[in-house]
C-alpha cells in the first residue's frame, strides 16, 4: 500500500495521481487558424486563349509572359460604372513557374 493509498484511500488516490499525471505534462499548442479553401472555380479560354474565370465581381486572367506564369485581376465594371466614369485598376501577379501556381495566388490574392 502506497504513502497515498493510506492517507486518501484508494479511489481519491487514484484521482490524486490522473491529476497530477494531467498537470505535469505540457499544454496542447495552440492550434493555427485554417485557411480558407480556396473555391472550385470554372476556367474558360479568352479571346486571346489564356485561362479566365470570374469570382465575386471579378476577372482573372492567367497569362504566360516570358517563361513565368502571371496572373491579371480586374474589377468587372457594368455600362452604369463606365457611363459613371469609372476605371479599373488591375492587380498583376510576380510570375510563377506554373499556371497553378499563378491561378492559386491570384485566388488567395481575392481571400
């Protein structure tokens, strides 16, 4: 019979010594927050042949510029916004090694 057995009794020593066991190791790390999927969007060839999609009231164009994959994010402007005067400022992509690459940096670009 253990030191613990003896002056808790059995039950409480045993419930002693799960808390103690729980205490002493570390705590959990926290847990990173999850990145949002990126959504399954439909890609569709432009005029000129490079891939395109549109996501929430904007264009993505993925183009290949000198051997790296770039990507074109454009507000999609109605006949009221242009009768209105209003213009677009595209965003453009670095360049990539890949089409993938340059299709998920222009989404993570929108979330």
């Amino acid at each position: 019979m253990g030191w613990l057995d003896a002056l808790l009794g059995k039950k409480n020593a045993k419930t002693f010594k799960k808390v103690q066991k729980a205490i002493s190791q570390p705590p959990p790390a926290p847990k990173k927050p999850a990145r949002p999927a990126l959504p399954k969007l439909e890609w569709h060839k432009s005029d000129k042949g490079n891939d395109t999609t549109e996501f929430e009231g904007m264009r993505i164009t993925i183009f290949k510029q000198d051997d790296e994959w770039n990507y074109c994010i454009a507000e999609i402007l109605d006949e009221e916004d242009i009768a209105d005067g209003l213009e677009d400022d595209p965003e453009f992509g670095d360049g990539y090694p890949t089409k993938a690459a340059a299709k998920k940096a222009a989404l993570e670009e929108l979330i």
